[in-house]
C-alpha cells in the first residue's frame, strides 16, 4: 500500500505493491483511490496531473456532486470525468435498498443491491486508457473502498492485505475528522471513519458462492474481455 500526496487530500494511496496469492505483487501507477476531490489545493491539482491522472471516476450522488463540483482546474489538465452514483440515485433510496445493516456486512448489501452501478463503474476502468486512473466518493472509505477491494480481489491479493488496505482509511482520516467536526462527539466520529477488516472477509465469502471475483463480476453481467481487462490493471 503506497500512500499519496495530493495536497488537499487525506486518504489517497494507489492499489499497487499489495502482496497476491501466486507471490506476485500489483501493478503500481495504475489504479489510484482517494476522498474528494474538491478539497484538492491548486498544488494539490498539480501534483495530480503531474501524476499521470488522466481519468478520474466520482461514485458520489448527484446531490454531492451537485453541492461541492471538481475543481474546474482539473479541466485545463484535460482529466476525464466519469460520475456515476454507486448507492442508488440518493440517500434515501439507498436506505430503502440495503435497509438496515451493520459495518460488517455493509459491502455484501452493494454487492447485492447496486449490480447496475457496478457493472458501469467496472466498465468505465476497464475501458479507459492505460494509465493512472483515480475513483474516489467523499471520505474515500466505503464507496471508494468496495471499489478497491473488489478490484484487489479480483487481482488475487491476500485477503487480509485487502483488509488492512480498507481499514487504513480509519487512522487516514481519524485526526483531520477530529477536528473537523470538533462539535461531535469523539466516539461519534470514530464510529462513523469505522472501516472493520471483517467487513472485507466477509465480503470475500459472499464472493466465493460465485467462485470468486471474477465470477460475481460474470453474474453482473461484464464479459470475459472487460473482466480480463480490469484484471490486467493490477496484475
């Protein structure tokens, strides 16, 4: 796991240099995950594109995209721009479809409930050109971390790498949030950063019912090239 400067950012890192089962490790400068962009400083939008980012991927809602937009900066480096809400058109809609659910098991009700906004947001990665490309939600820990994980599962990375890789958003973000939102309650905000390791294994036994990653991602509906192309990013 490589941690990234972007100046703005607090939980940036890429997927490369994670352990896999055959010995191997990912790809590096290929698949980047972070919070929101907008927090981005005019150095923080140059030290992107002075990256390599190209594409960029917002699983925000449309009320969040809608409320804090990218930064326009981000155009003059011709980065592309894909947005896509990952849980269902807003909040409430979302709540309707998973209903309640704990941390745990919160991956395995996406997996469940979002299909369609998966397979687009797979589609797009798959799809886009060679080189860095960047997903990011708003704290970069759930909607952006199901991403990733997904992804690692799907380059065969040690399952608890993949864990310890969703839960570093917690101490990523755990100061910056403290202060933040210093009116809340310090149990409170460290309840809501929250990322359990076991929320990823026990998403990887969801997957095993289809024989893996790969074959969730068959069961969604992506074809074999777009599967072999997004493993390709990592491995």
């Amino acid at each position: 796991m490589r941690l990234l400067r972007f100046p703005g950012l607090l939980n940036a890192r890429e997927l490369g240099g994670h352990p896999t089962l055959d010995g191997a490790t990912t790809r590096s400068r290929s698949l980047l995950r972070a919070d929101d962009l907008v927090q981005l400083t005019e150095d923080g939008v140059q030290a992107l594109a002075d990256y390599g980012v190209r594409t960029v991927v917002d699983l925000r809602w449309p009320a969040e995209v809608a409320a804090r937009p990218h930064p326009q900066a981000l155009r003059a480096h011709a980065v592309r721009y894909h947005q896509v809400s990952l849980l269902a058109s807003d909040e409430m809609e979302w709540a309707s479809l998973s209903g309640p659910c704990t941390k745990e098991l919160w991956k395995c009700a996406v997996l469940q409930h979002t299909r369609p906004q998966l397979k687009e947001v797979l589609g797009i990665i798959a799809n886009a050109d060679d080189g860095p490309l960047l997903f990011h939600c708003v704290a970069g820990k759930d909607r952006t971390g199901l991403i990733a994980a997904l992804l690692l599962a799907l380059a065969d990375v040690e399952p608890d790498a993949i864990a310890a890789d969703y839960a570093a958003s917690t101490t990523q973000l755990a100061d910056a949030y403290l202060l933040r939102f210093s009116d809340l309650e310090r149990a409170e905000i460290l309840e809501a950063l929250r990322c359990p390791e076991e929320g990823v294994h026990n998403m990887l036994d969801y997957l095993a019912q289809y024989g893996g990653a790969a074959g969730y991602l068959a069961a969604i509906g992506l074809d074999d090239a777009t599967i072999a192309r997004l493993r390709a990013r990592l491995r």
